[in-house]
C-alpha cells in the first residue's frame, strides 16, 4: 500500500502463492492492506489489474470494489477499482 495523495491509497499488489490460493487468503490480505491504508489516513483505496487476472476481478468485485475510470497509465493495467474506507 503506497499513499497517491493525503486521502489515496492505492493497492500495489496481492500475491498467494498457487498452492495456497482458494483458502481466503487473498481476502485476508487485502483487508490488511486496507487496515494500513486507514492507519495512513486514506479514505479511499484504489488498484488496476489486468483483464486475464479474472479471480482477481472476482475478488476485488466481491469485497466491494467497483470498476472505475483509470487512475494511472501503466502499461499493463486493464481494468481499475476503487472502494472508499470506513473506519
């Protein structure tokens, strides 16, 4: 988790090793992710993704992120999602 602006945090990655994906993991991490995006004042957070990653879409839809209009041109990003925080 990197801070974008005072209010902004963005997810940079979430990684589960194969063998340990579809345990919750995942979930488990990104409410941490979210929890160190609270400690660092954020209120919202934000990530991209690719299209071919469609567990990670599935994931981020299901924990309430909602597809969103780019916040950044990497080359590699496909799809954008933001959710706001509540503490």
């Amino acid at each position: 988790v990197r801070l974008l602006d005072p209010a902004t945090a963005e997810l940079t990655r979430v990684f589960v090793h194969e063998g340990l994906r579809g345990r919750g993991g995942a979930a488990l991490l990104v409410a941490a992710a979210e929890d160190a995006a609270r400690a660092l004042g954020a209120g919202r957070i934000v990530l991209d993704t690719r299209t071919d990653l469609v567990e990670a879409r599935a994931l981020y839809a299901r924990l309430g992120y909602a597809e969103t209009a780019p916040h950044n041109d990497d080359r590699y990003a496909e799809h954008w999602f933001r959710k706001e925080l509540v503490n």
